[in-house]
C-alpha cells in the first residue's frame, strides 16, 4: 500500500493578515452562506468586531446630523442668531469629519477581513482537492472544480466584503431613522406605513424569482469551462479531424445558454433599481406635500420637516442598501452550497491507521498480486499484478489498447485504491 501525500504550500501573503489554519470540515456537517461565513470570519473576528463597531458609531452619528441641522434652521436661521448658527455648524463639521475618519477605518478592516477570509477558503478548497482520488475528481470534473475555487469563491467573498460594510449599517439606518421620525413628528411618520410595504414587496418580487436563475448560472459557467478545456487540451486532435466548427459550435450554444440565464437575471434587476426610485421620488413628494400644510397650521416647524425629510431619505436609502444584498446573496448562497459540497466531499481514499512499514530501499515501487476493479464493475480491469522497480530503474508497461496500461500507472499515484493485494 503507497500513502498519499499532499503538500500545503497555499500562498497566505497579500492581506496584511496571518491566517491560522481554516477549519476542517466532515461530511456531516450542515451547509449554506452563514456557516461558511462563520467558519472562515472567525480567525479574524476582532477586526471584524472593530469594523462593526466604528460602522455603528458611523450610522448613528449620521442620524444625529439632521437634528442638529433642524436645530440651526429653527434656532439660528429662522431668529437670525449667526452666532448660534457658527457653534453648531462647527459641531457638524466635527461629526462629519469623524464620521469619515471611522468609515475609511472600518472599510479597511472589512475589506482585509474579507479578502483574508476568502484566501482561506481558496486554499482549504486546494486541500481538500489535493487528497481527492480520481472517482472524487470524475464526479466533480476539472472545470466545476476551477469555477468553485475561484468564482464561486469570489462571490462569498463579495458577500462578505458588503455584508461589514453596507448591510451592517442598513438595519441600524432603518430602524434608528424609523425612531428618529416618528419622534420629529408621529403623524408625518404613517406615510412610512405605506412606503416600506410597497418597497418591500417590490423587492421580494424581483429576489424570489431571480434565485434559482443565480444557481443555473454558476452551473452554466461549469459548462463554459468544460467545453473550453476540452477544446485547449484536444486541440491537436481538433484541427487533425477538421472538427473546429464542430467545437465553435458547442461553444456557442453554451456561451448562448449562459447568456440567456444572465439576460433574465438583469431584466428582472433591471425593473427593480427604476421601481425603488419611483417610489424614493415619490414618497418624497408626498412628505413635502403632508408636511407643508402641516407648517402652515403651526403643527410642525420648518427645521422639523427638513429633519423628516432627511430621515426619510435614510430609511429608504437602508432599503436601497438591503436590496444590494438581496442582489448579492442569491448568488453567493448558490456558491456557497458549491464550495461546501466540496469541502464536506470525504476522500474514497484514506491512509489506513496502522500503514505497511516503508521498504528498506527508498524509491522502490513494488506491486504484489495487486487486482483492481472499477466500481460497479463485473469484472477486474488487472489482476494478479505483481512487479518490483528501484530508483534509477526503468520499467516498460507493454500491452494492447484497453488492457490496463493507463489504469495501472493512476494506481501508483494512487489515484485510485487497488482492490487486492499489495
């Protein structure tokens, strides 16, 4: 029995952040975006703690801006106090530039953590594509394994870039900018009861359809992979046969295929950016319309209903940010089931717990009555193999097509596990 040996030389250099070792995964272990995501951010959980916290801080100082801004219109502005007017505009201009100062602070992070992150899962996906056997690497193919690696990678990994960054801070706008209204003025704040159903609906009906389109679309750049890697490695053979139109033509109805699927994903996104600003301009519209006539009862202040407006525009720009990742999520929960798949994919192949011990002779390759049979096969494709070789040897492996030649050489490399003997 020969042991399979794999090496680790993944390239860790590039973030700026050492990576511990990524955590092994079995094959019972349940899938999906959030436990990927939880396994790979958790070696660099601080940053990401500190990202969130600064983009926090960020959001709620935003929302402190438009009070302070009613505050100048109603008690600077409208009494002509410059004075006033002086003090709390320096006190904005504070806010603002620490605002900026912990947005380029907690983007950094999050885009270290992200990119760390996702060299991690790249080079947990090389390992575990090392130990694989043939049968492991026939039921997955060459190209889908290239696509997992890096595609797919490369979608959770723009998953979690805007997850610390956009998604973070639209629950904390949404909600605190919700609050933040209905204290300026509760009654201006039930036109927001209408608003955030209808925006919410729109979306759902571009996210729920466009899922199962995201998922056919990683699958179709497998097959744009396939053909094209069965095109570069035969090409000698292409061009001595004339088949090249012939494999024009499987190019393009993949590529055709694939753009199809991408087509219907961008018409349905295509509907949803136009519909969210009908909406935006014209809950705008209304709120100005409501709140005039709310000033000119003197039931509101003009400061107040700026104030409003501001936070409105937050509150639907938080949706505008969720609808980024209702964009991004689909697809990346459809990578993220691929690159699982494979990492909770055991090897057909283990090293036993107690292996042969090593022959005296370092180098030497030595079969004895060595049989193997290919699964689901009646018959063994070798049987009763048995040779020696030492270092600086040469064996010749004669025979006819299809006697075992190229079967025999994957069973040195271990590609496949013998069936009998030694």
């Amino acid at each position: 029995m020969m042991p399979a040996t794999t090496s680790h030389g993944a390239d860790r250099e590039g973030t700026g952040i050492d990576s511990p070792d990524p955590p092994r995964h079995t094959a019972r272990r349940r899938s999906g975006l959030l436990r990927l995501l939880f396994d790979y951010l958790r070696p660099y959980r601080w940053p990401v703690a500190i990202a969130l916290v600064l983009l926090a801080a960020q959001a709620i100082a935003n929302l402190y801006l438009p009070t302070l801004n009613a505050d100048i219109i109603d008690n600077g502005v409208v009494k002509g106090d410059t004075h006033y007017i002086m003090v709390v505009g320096a006190v904005m201009l504070g806010v603002t530039l620490l605002t900026g100062l912990a947005a380029i602070i907690s983007v950094r992070l999050a885009a270290r953590s992200s990119m760390a992150s996702g060299r991690d899962l790249r080079s947990a996906l090389f390992r575990r594509v090392e130990s694989f056997s043939q049968m492991e690497l026939n039921r997955f193919g060459t190209h889908s394994l290239i696509t997992r690696a890096t595609n797919d990678v490369q979608q959770v990994q723009m998953v979690v870039l805007l997850a610390l960054t956009m998604m973070a801070m639209a629950p904390i706008m949404g909600i605190g900018g919700l609050f933040m209204a209905i204290r300026v003025n509760a009654r201006l704040s039930l036109s927001l009861a209408v608003i955030l159903p209808v925006m919410a609906g729109l979306i759902a009906l571009v996210a729920i359809p466009a899922v199962p389109l995201f998922r056919a679309m990683q699958v179709k750049i497998d097959r744009i992979n396939r053909v094209m890697r069965e095109t570069l490695a035969g090409i000698r053979v292409i061009r001595a046969f004339d088949r090249s139109e012939h494999d024009q033509h499987r190019f393009a109805e993949a590529n055709a295929d694939l753009t199809d699927t991408t087509l219907r994903v961008t018409r349905l996104f295509a509907l949803l950016m136009p519909g969210i600003m009908a909406v935006l301009n014209l809950s705008t519209v209304a709120v100005m319309w409501f709140g005039s006539l709310l000033v000119g009862n003197g039931n509101m202040l003009i400061g107040d209903l700026t104030a409003f407006l501001t936070y409105l525009l937050q509150i639907l720009f938080s949706v505008l940010m969720a609808t980024m990742m209702f964009v991004m999520v689909p697809r990346a929960a459809a990578s993220a089931d691929r690159i699982q798949e494979v990492l909770d994919t055991e090897p057909e192949i283990t090293d036993p717990e107690a292996p042969a011990p090593s022959p005296p002779r370092r180098g030497t390759l030595e079969f004895r009555d060595v049989e193997f049979r290919y699964p689901g096969a009646e018959e063994p494709v070798l049987s009763r193999i048995s040779f020696s070789t030492g270092p600086g040897e040469i064996t010749a492996i004669v025979g006819s097509t299809g006697s075992g030649k190229s079967t025999l050489v994957n069973l040195v490399p271990r590609l496949y596990d013998i069936t009998a003997g030694a």
